[in-house]
C-alpha cells in the first residue's frame, strides 16, 4: 500500500532547551556534544512524524561551531523533512539563541541529518514522498539529492562517476 505524501510542514518540529550549569564547558559555554545530542533528538522527533516509524540516526553532516552559546540563553531548535527517498529522509535543523535579559537572539548553527525508518525488526522500511510547498522549500528538496550523493560517495557506498546530480554542479550534461 502506497503511502500519502507529505509535506515538511507535517514534520515541523520546535524545541526549547535553556543552557543550565551542567550543559556548559570551563568557559561557560554549552558544550558542542549536548548541542549535538539536541539537534539529533530534535531531527529524529520530525523524522518520525514525517514516517509514522520508528527512526535510527544515519548520519549528521558539517556541524560548525560559529558562535557560542552562553550559559543562561535559551536554545530554539528546529527541524524539519526536506526529501524522503526509500527508507531514508533528509532532516534541516536550525539552531537559534536567545539571552532574554539583552534582548539578543542569533541563528547558531544548522545541520542536515539523514535517518532511516525501520520497522520493528530494525528493517529499513519505506517513508512517504515529501511534496515541497514553499520555493525554500523546493530548494531543500532539489538539494538533498546532491546531499545524499555527496554522502553515499564520502562513506565509499557510492562510485564519484555514478554521482549524475553532482557531476551536474560541476560539468555541463549538454558538452561532451
């Protein structure tokens, strides 16, 4: 049975954390590992929403560390579906900080994460099609192809010469 395809806004996921002692390093700062941990709980939230599945966590791409996040801010992530393929979705997540005192907020850092629906055996099972509604998010959607190719060959589970959608980014398909 076909599944109803869906939309990113299906999936659309908020959570808000406040940066506590034990969340910080020696200078008072949250501690990259508890961020990661937010944005992977957070990812795996909408990724299940999107597939009405149990998820396990595949990959998290580039995390950056920009700006630090203070002790005392409080922290908005989030997420959302941008493409489903078979078993696996493409999660975005945005970080946001926020010091209530200063009146001060700033977009921290973002991520894509990729996680895959399994059934109850831990079987890769299939997740709907995500239908893009906004052009941002016909944006997210054409570029997670190129995403997941770009994962599939760092992680040698894809050849770089059967990678058609990022030779596209870089050769003409028209010249030979």
């Amino acid at each position: 049975m076909a599944k109803q395809p869906k939309t990113s806004a299906d999936s659309r996921v908020t959570m808000t954390e406040l940066v506590l002692p034990n969340d910080t390093n020696t200078l008072n700062n949250l501690m990259g590992g508890r961020l990661m941990h937010w944005m992977d709980v957070v990812s795996a939230i909408a990724a299940q929403k999107h597939s009405n599945r149990i998820v396990v966590t595949a990959s998290a791409d580039n995390i950056s560390f920009k700006n630090p996040i203070q002790l005392g801010d409080v922290v908005t992530l989030e997420a959302k579906v941008t493409r489903g393929f078979n078993s696996s979705m493409e999660v975005y997540v945005e970080v946001y900080a926020e010091n209530i005192p200063s009146g001060t907020k700033f977009k921290s850092h973002s991520a894509f994460f990729t996680f895959v629906a399994v059934d109850q055996g831990g079987r890769p099972i299939d997740v709907p099609e995500l239908v893009p509604q906004t052009p941002e998010e016909q944006e997210l959607y054409d570029g997670a192809l190129r995403r997941r190719q770009l994962r599939l060959v760092l992680a040698k589970r894809m050849k770089a010469e059967d990678a058609t959608e990022l030779k596209n980014l870089f050769f003409d398909p028209t010249k030979k």
